[in-house]
C-alpha cells in the first residue's frame, strides 16, 4: 500500500462527518473537531462554482444543490444533469429507489440542527414515504442498495413510520440474510448464484450493521444469531491493524477502502455485547 488514495470521492466526505460524529458519541477525541474542520475546508476548496463554502455558507450551498434535485411532484430525484451532455445511465444509483430512505433521513436529521429551507424538509419527507412505499412494493434486487434502504428506516428510530415498518424490512433482511453462503459471501443482486460478483466487505459490514439494529429494535423476534455471528467472523478476519479493510476480498493490489472500513468500524461496535439495555445507539444509531 501506497498510503495515498487511488481516486477522489467527495460523497465519503459526508460519510466521514457522520463517522466522526458517531465517534464523539462513544467516546471523545480532541482531535476529531480539527478532523471535521479539515473536511469542511477541503469541500469548500473543491466545489471552485461557489457550491460550498466555510461555515454556514456550506450549509447554504448543499441546500441550493438540493433545490435542483425537487422534481414536480415534490420529492427528490435521484440525480440530474449536471450542464450539457449525454444521457443518464439507467442504474439503480440515477433513478428513484428505496435506497432514498437513506438520503432522505439525512437531510431530515440535519434539519433538526440546521437551517434547511422548509421546502426541502417537505421534499425530504415526501421521499421518505415514497421509498417506504416502493421498499414494501418493489425493494431493490441489488444487495447494496437494499442495505442503504433499509438504513434509511433504522437511522430514524423516532419517525412515526418507523415501528410499522420494521416487520417488513425484518422479513426482507431474514431472506437477504439466507443469501450469505457457508464463508458469508452475499451476491451483488439477489437473483443471482450467491458465488457471483466480488465478495465485498463493505457489503458484509452493511449487513451487520443492520442485522445488530433490527435484534435491538425486536429483541423477541431477531435475525438469525448463527448467521450474523457467522458475518461478524468474516469481517473481523478482513480488517487490517492499523489500514482498515478493503472493498472486496480479492482487491489486487491490498487497497483500503474509506467507506468500507467506516461501516466496518460501526459494524463490529454494533455487534459487542453491551450491559446497558438502552445503549445510545439503538435510539440514535448515527449510520454512517
């Protein structure tokens, strides 16, 4: 390993905001704040259109780039055009989704501390209940997305849908979770051998993280124990003293991946048994 990133990913900056955030909750580092300031002055340097800037004009900025993403109806499209050019690619990323809970939960929680234009907290919540509905009626094949929607419900514990909808994302995650084969590789897409695609890490990290929330929100009706013991073993075997884990099994050269091994971090602190029954985190998870 290099030590120096094979590419830039500006949406892990959000990702790392989160994590540190997470890690403040646990336990205090002095160091994190000057962490997340460097963040900040690193978005605002990138975004060269004025898009972001220090302080709260970052906040302006994201909200002025969410603005563009309201569609007719009201809620959030996945993506636009960025100026002239060619079409869309149709993937799952580019077109509306379950996996907008995820997106759609996070500006709803920046909300409660931030000054979002009550426009967009309207189109947030309009998507919410879109994607809940289209997780219940049509949920994503690919595992990788699934995962993100069903995040987007768990990181919001105290929404009044939420309790509703458990039981159906229970039942969905239990048959994901029947996909994992004897070593825990799950499938890139559902309908496929479970041996196909790269074994991703940051996929068995997603899985675990979801399975511990689902036991603590339905400690009578939990996800197979076997099965998530079984994935906690495999991820604690893939994670590196001191570089984190990779994206897949078989990355050549061995190349850590940042979001990986944030969902990985969560992941196996989920997964430790803890004495307090009301473990901050089950209220209020902060899911990278």
């Amino acid at each position: 390993m290099s030590g120096t990133p094979s590419y830039v990913y500006p949406e892990i900056a959000g990702y790392y905001l989160t994590w540190l955030a997470w890690r403040t909750a646990r336990d205090h580092d002095a160091d994190d704040a000057e962490r997340a300031c460097g963040v900040q002055r690193w978005l605002a340097a990138a975004a060269r259109t004025g898009l972001l800037s220090p302080d709260p004009a970052v906040v302006d900025g994201v909200c002025r780039a969410l603005s563009r993403l309201v569609a007719s109806d009201g809620a959030f499209d996945a993506c636009v055009p960025n100026g002239p050019g060619g079409p869309i690619p149709n993937r799952w990323s580019t077109r509306r989704g379950p996996f907008l809970t995820k997106a759609a939960a996070g500006i709803l929680r920046a909300a409660q501390v931030l000054d979002v234009p009550g426009e967009l907290r309207v189109a947030a919540e309009r998507t919410f209940a879109a994607s809940l509905s289209l997780l219940a009626r049509e949920p994503h094949r690919e595992t990788h997305p699934l995962l993100y929607a069903f995040e987007g419900v768990l990181g919001m514990p105290q929404h009044p849908r939420f309790h509703d909808t458990l039981p159906s994302i229970s039942a969905q995650f239990d048959m994901l979770l029947a996909y994992a084969n004897h070593d825990s590789h799950l499938p890139e897409t559902l309908c496929s051998a479970s041996g196909s695609g790269p074994a991703r890490i940051d996929v068995v990290a997603q899985t675990l993280r979801v399975g511990y929330l689902l036991g603590a929100h339905r400690p009578q009706q939990p996800p197979d124990r076997v099965g998530l013991a079984r994935l906690r073993q495999s991820l604690s075997r893939h994670v590196r003293a001191g570089s984190g884990v990779a994206f897949a099994r078989s990355a050549s050269p061995a190349q850590a991946n940042v979001w990986a091994t944030m969902f990985a971090d969560q992941a196996l602190a989920f997964a430790a048994p803890s004495r307090d029954p009301d473990a901050w985190w089950r209220s209020d998870p902060l899911i990278v």
